[in-house]
C-alpha cells in the first residue's frame, strides 16, 4: 500500500524552490492501557481539581501559568503566544550545507520521509544526487506549527530524508557521565578484546533481524487473558555475577 502524505512543503535556498509531500519514516506500535476502576471495571475519566477550593475544574476554565518562583505564576494567554510565534510556514529554509561527517546522531530527534511533489521532480532528484555525490547535508529551519525548528536534510537512497533534531541547548554533555581517564592496556586485552569483537561482527546493519520480544509477550499474554487462561509468572532469572572483563574475555 502506498504511503500518505502527511502534508506538504517546499524545500528552499538561494532562489531554488522545491515543492515536495512529507511522510512519516516510522510508526510506533507500543501497546497502550486505560486506568479502570477496580471495583466495577469502568474507564476512568481524568479531571483537574484545585487543591485551594476542592472544586472541579474544567478545561474552558483553565489557563497557562509559567512559574517564575515557588509558587508564584504569571499567566500567559493563547493570543500572548501567537503574538510571539515563529511565522507559520511550510517552507524548509536551508541556510548552510555542512559534510556529512560532521553532524552527530545524538542531535536526531525524529525523521520523515520527503518525497517530490507536482512538478518538481527533476529538481528534487537534482538536489539529492549532488549531496549525495558531495557528501553534504542540508541544515535549516522549519516552522510548520509556530515554533522555530532545527533540521536536517540528507540525501537517501535517490531522495531526502528531513531529520528534526535538538539544540545545542538541549543536549546534555558527555562530560556529565565523567567518562573514564586515560589508560594503557597490555597488547594482550587489546587483541581479546577485539577478537571478541571480530566474533560478533557482521558485515552491516539489518534493522529487521531484531524484534520488540516484551510486545511478543504481551500480545501473547493479552490474547490468552481475552480467551479466559491464567497468564503465567515466568520465574525470576538468578542475577549474573560480575567479572573481570579480562577473564570475561579470555574465557570467550
């Protein structure tokens, strides 16, 4: 079945305009459950109550509070914030080409397909082979919804790929993890350690050789519950002890 659009949008830099159609690149299939009442099985509606006077809230009568000290909030309305929004636009503004190389993927946050809309195939195509032949990504802003957003654009397989992706600001530093210092190791740890390594390596990455075994399960269980059986307790694994990482991999 062929994919639907998302909505559209037009990839632009210099004087180039590239009109094109964007779909989604992934599709979650997480499984979800509602809260029911334990006493009679019914869903459970949420609701806001105001800790001051008890009473229920509902959402027309609400607003956005940003707090600025404990406890103290000043309010901010929806004209407020469209006052200050970024222009709403379908345009995707390149400002620079950077080489491929250099973009980390810790900044990805989420990717969509963009694929060539009416008559601007050939420029789309045009686009993608020279980056892809000059190692180059796109790197520019989107503002579809008001905000102000970072993204990046890649050639991929003869077309784009557009990958939303964090600020700098937004992305916290390794050095926060405090990584190790620097230190020597014996020739011999080195080549167990890479002959362990050159026994699990495989010539590429194939994403579909792995599957999301716990949702197995759960549909599994779920299926078995519906049809009136018991959904078994598996029994609890021992904990692995921890070893040297030399003896570990000597013993590999």
């Amino acid at each position: 079945m062929a994919a639907r659009s998302s909505g559209t949008g037009t990839i632009s830099f210099g004087l180039v305009t590239i009109p094109v159609k964007m779909y989604s690149a992934t599709t979650s299939h997480g499984i979800g459950f509602h809260l029911l009442h334990k006493k009679c099985g019914t869903r459970l509606k949420m609701q806001y109550v105001c800790p001051y006077d008890g009473d229920v809230v509902e959402r027309a009568d609400s607003t956005r509070g940003f707090e600025y000290a404990k406890e103290q909030y000043v309010e901010v309305t929806d004209e407020e914030l469209d006052a200050i929004r970024a222009e709403r636009t379908d345009r995707i503004d390149l400002v620079e080409f950077v080489p491929a190389e250099t973009v980390d993927f810790l900044y990805i946050e989420r990717t969509s397909y963009l694929g060539p809309d009416k008559s601007g195939a050939r420029a789309y195509k045009l686009l993608s082979n020279s980056m892809e032949r000059m190692e180059r990504i796109g790197v520019g802003r989107y503002g579809a919804r008001g905000k102000d957003q970072l993204v990046l654009l890649r050639p991929y397989r003869g077309g784009l790929v557009m990958h939303q992706v964090h600020y700098a600001d937004e992305v916290r530093s390794f050095d926060e993890v405090a990584p190790p210092t620097k230190m020597e190791f014996r020739p011999e740890e080195q080549e167990l350690a890479e002959r362990l390594i050159g026994q699990l390596s495989s010539d590429a990455f194939h994403a579909d050789k792995y599957h999301d075994e716990y949702q197995r399960r759960l549909l599994e269980a779920i299926e078995r519950k519906v049809g009136g059986q018991e959904i078994r307790v598996a029994p609890e694994q021992p904990q692995a002890k921890v070893i040297d990482l030399f003896d570990a991999l000597r013993q590999s």
